[in-house]
C-alpha cells in the first residue's frame, strides 16, 4: 500500500501514516497513533488560552508584590511620625545637675523649664542589725520557736524546728518565709562566733526592724530585738529619711528616689551637698532629641520617596517601566503627601509656617535635606510655632498621620485596590482550573472519535489486503488471436 496522510486542521498533525500495510511504530494494524495525535490537538488548542491565563496572572502578581512593597513603605514612614505628630514630642526636657555626684534627674511630662537649687544634707538609710555571737558557729543549735519579724508596719512570722535551729538554718527560714516585705538574713562569723545579720531593703526612718518570739518558750529569745530590747542586737546602720531642700524648701523622703517634691522630676540623691552649697538643677527643652526625631522624619520620608519613585519609574534607555507607572493609588498617595509637606500651616507666626521656613528643603529628586542650624534657631526662636507646624490638628505630622493611617485602613485605598487584585487572581486560578477541565473533556472526545475512525481504517486495510491476495490468485485470461 501506498504512503498517504491527512493533516489536522488544528495543529498539523499527521492522522494517517501509513506505509506497505501499518502504520509507522504502530502494531496490531492499527493505522493511527491515537494518544500521541490526541495530546498535540489539545496541547495546540491549549497553549494559547494558557499562555494569555499566564500573562495575565504575572501582571496581577506583578502589580500585588508592587502594592505590598508601597504598604510597607507607607507603613515605615508612618511609624516615623509618632515622635513628631502631638504636642508632647515637642515638649521632652531634659535635666542637668551641676553636682552629679549628690544629685541628678530626670524631667517628664508636666515639668516645667527653669533653674533650682538641690541641698541634700542627708541621704536616706535602710536600718541594719548585727546580733551578738552565738558560740560554736552558724551550725551551732540555737532552739526552736517561733519569731514574728517586722519591717515598718507589715510583719511575718517564721516557724523554726529542728530542721533549721541552728543560726545558718534560721537565716535561710527568714529568707525564704512568705510575706517577708524586704528583710534580708545572713550570717557571718568572727573570731567570737557566728553573727546573725538582718539588712533592711527599704530605707527610710519608719522602716525599722522588730523581732519577737511569738510562741511563749524562751529558745529563740536571744534573737529578739525591739524597742526596748536591744541588748542582743548592735546597730550598725540606723534607718533614716533624705533631708533636702529645694530652692529653699526643705523636703523629707524616705527614698532617695524623689519624684513628688518637684512636679514631673525626679531626683536621683547619690550623695550630700557641701554644708551651706548646692547643686544647680536646670531643666530645658531637649532640643537635641527634638532634632534627632525631626532628622529621622527626613531621612524615613527619603527612604519613602525613593520607594514610590522606582515603583512608578520609566527608564527610556531601557524601556523599562516600573510595576506601578500610571497607577491612580500611587498617584494619588503621592499627591497626597506632597501637599502636606508643601501646606502653609497656621502656626500663630508668619516666619514659621512651613517646612522650608524652619531649615526642611527639597531637592531636585524630590527628597529632603534638614538644615540643622536653621531648625534649631527655630525651635530656639519660637518652639510653640515648631509644634503647630508638625502636631497641630493640620500639621505636618498629624496630616500625614491621618491620611496614611486612612490609606492603609481595610477600606482604603490599598486595601481596596488589595482586595481588587486578589480577585483577580482568583479568578485566573478559576480561569486555569476551567481550561484544565476543558482539555480533558477534549482529550477524552478526541480520543474517542479517533480510536473509531481508526477501528475504521484498520478494517479498511485489512480488506485492501484481502482483495488484493484474492485477484493475485484468479487465473490469468488471455485474448485469442484472430484468424
């Protein structure tokens, strides 16, 4: 038999093959390849409703990885303003002694600028006992009881019995009694004996130490002290309250913390003051933290700035064009920002009222630059102006704030265009899973039609064959000659 072939009107595959009786690699008499011609129809059908499903996809992932690196930069930035955005940024001061070494501070909220004068003539003292020595050392067996321990008004009791009746074990049963409000145990042992050392962690003068034994026997009564019973103690360090004046009025503590004397300071008493001296306390603005976050808000805008420049760049050279070129969210977030950096704000003062009045410019590329002597001779010059430019209800700061916390919220602008986009995404993966299902119910019809019509053809072939044996076999008729 002769070589013949139709082609698929589809991809130009080859239906048939055939050559002397089968087909070309195909056994049994079959006359077509039916799998391999099947999976080059659905692939050609396939393939370009893919590859447009593909180019589709790449672009919503695209412009989603481009959203999500514009969130985190907006993001960034926006945590850049919370030193900026109220009133109290502006209003941190800072403290300085001129006698660290009897008195520093620190100033919060509600501190007011100015200068004091500190005198400290006494430091607050917590009270420490040393009792007398107990002979045969801190194993030695003191007695078993009961003591009652107090340190200012709270008390506590500790029960000792034969497992810890010795000065070592009374000093531990102290130290780990429940309730004990700061009364430390120790021992130490000299060349007459072992001691008991009770150490107050509270200083002041009506934080006192008593001890009493509470079970009525007479075991532990060398371990008592009190008013009026202090033979069995010495004294080494009796409590005491800090004696200080400020500006002339004079101040108690029990502390030598003091954070109520002077509204939003605290004191800090590390030593005594020389007799009739003082230390000079000066509270300011601490206008070098104010310039350190006004710094950082410049540099974070930079950083912003060059973010939302590459996402909506053209390179004509290359003709490359950033993920986000022409998008309306980045358009209208940079615009956004912009009139708010440029804004003339209502400050109360015609010199202070905009970023570049107080030493912040812009340059060519759109990023800032912070004089920082023009700032600070600002901030000198009229802090109340510095602080409605940035924290008042249409500063700088406080606009930025509210528009990229409206921009990042659920339903704004990124978060819609986010949503958006994972829509869409979604039904691309819905478009592939249809187009997957779509070429198997193909694949499965083809494979139908063609495994008949190969069924067909082979029945052919095998009556061609017959045919063609069954002539070869009649006897040859010759035509007689004529007379």
């Amino acid at each position: 038999m002769t070589t013949s072939s139709t082609t698929s009107p589809l991809a130009g595959a080859p239906v048939v093959s055939v050559t002397g009786g089968n087909a070309t690699g195909v056994t049994g008499g079959s006359v077509i390849n039916v799998s391999s011609l099947v999976s080059q129809l659905v692939a050609a059908t396939e393939a370009p409703q893919q590859a447009i499903i593909a180019s589709q996809t790449q672009a919503v992932s695209t412009q989603i990885s481009a959203l999500g690196t514009l969130k985190s930069a907006l993001s960034t930035f926006q945590s850049s303003l919370g030193v900026l955005d109220t009133p109290e940024a502006f209003g941190v001061l800072t403290a300085s002694s001129s006698q660290a070494s009897a008195v520093t501070a620190t100033a919060s909220a509600g501190a007011a600028a100015g200068t004091y004068s500190v005198a400290v003539s006494q430091l607050a003292r917590a009270e420490q006992l040393v009792s007398n020595p107990v002979a045969g050392g801190s194993s030695a067996t003191v007695g078993t009881g009961t003591l009652s321990l107090s340190l200012g008004g709270t008390s506590f009791s500790v029960s000792i019995d034969s497992g810890d009746d010795t000065l070592a074990g009374i000093a531990s049963a102290i130290n780990s009694a429940a309730g004990n409000p700061g009364i430390g145990a120790a021992v130490i042992t000299g060349a007459d004996g072992a001691h008991l050392v009770l150490s107050s962690s509270l200083t002041g003068a009506a934080n006192t130490i008593a001890v009493t034994e509470t079970d009525g026997g007479g075991a532990l009564t060398s371990l008592t002290y009190g008013a009026g019973n202090t033979a069995n103690y010495t004294q080494v360090a009796a409590p005491q309250d800090a004696n200080l004046t400020i500006s002339g009025i004079p101040y108690s503590s029990p502390s030598n913390t003091v954070s109520d004397a002077l509204s939003g300071v605290t004191l800090d008493l590390t030593g005594t003051t020389s007799p009739g001296s003082s230390a000079t306390l000066t509270i300011a603005s601490d206008t070098s933290t104010i310039q350190s976050n006004v710094s950082s808000f410049v540099t974070a805008y930079n950083t912003l700035q060059s973010t939302m420049a590459q996402l909506g760049s053209y390179d004509a050279t290359t003709n490359t064009a950033g993920p986000m070129l022409g998008d309306a969210v980045l358009q209208g977030i940079q615009s956004q920002v912009r009139q708010a950096l440029y804004s003339i704000v209502n400050t109360g003062s015609q010199t202070y009222n905009s970023l570049a009045s107080v030493g912040i410019t812009t340059n060519s590329d759109g990023s800032l630059s912070l004089n920082a002597a023009t700032f600070a001779t600002a901030l000198s010059s009229d802090p109340s102006a510095v602080t409605q430019l940035f924290s008042s209800a249409g500063g700088v700061a406080s606009s930025l704030d509210s528009q990229l916390t409206s921009a990042l919220a659920t339903g704004g602008t990124i978060g819609t265009r986010s949503q958006t986009l994972v829509s869409q995404e979604n039904a691309l993966t819905q478009q592939t899973n249809t187009l997957n299902t779509q070429m198997t119910q193909l694949a499965a019809s083809l494979t139908q039609q063609y495994s008949a019509l190969n069924t067909l053809l082979s029945t052919l072939q095998s009556t061609s064959a017959y045919l063609t044996q069954a002539f070869s076999t009649l006897p040859l008729v010759q035509g007689q000659p004529r007379a």
